[in-house]
C-alpha cells in the first residue's frame, strides 16, 4: 500500500465531518518518517497546505501539519 499524497490528505482534511476519526487517520495513514515526510511538504502545485486550509474549520489538519513542522528538520 503506498502512502496517499498531501494533496489527498488536504482534501480528506477539508471534508472531514468526524473529528476523531480524521484525527485517528492522519495518526496512521502512513508510518511515522512517511507520514512525516508528506505532511511537511508542498502540495504538488507547490502551495504551502496551511494556504489552503482555515484555522477555524480545519484546526486538527493545520495542528498535525505544524506539529510535523516543528519536529522535522528544515530541508536547504
């Protein structure tokens, strides 16, 4: 199984009615260093996701994205 773009996670993230259930897949849609890697990237237009996304209707998206951001390393 390979793992889903960010561009498919932006749109799982923007859709999601179920609050828990979109925290529980963006927890396992991938492991860890993947799901790392995808979400601290560009989408595939080159736009920076938190563009893309509003604070107050996708909180968990924008969090987990900063929360990866923080964590990994900056790429030069």
């Amino acid at each position: 199984m390979t793992a889903p773009s960010l561009d498919v996670v932006v749109v799982e993230i923007t859709n999601a009615n179920n609050y828990s259930q979109l925290s529980h897949s963006l927890r396992t849609f991938a492991p860890n260093d993947v799901r790392d890697t995808i979400l601290s990237g560009p989408l595939t237009n080159g736009q920076d996701p938190l563009t893309v996304l509003d604070i107050a209707q996708h909180t968990i998206g924008v969090l987990y994205i900063l929360c990866v951001r923080w964590h990994t390393p900056l790429r030069c």
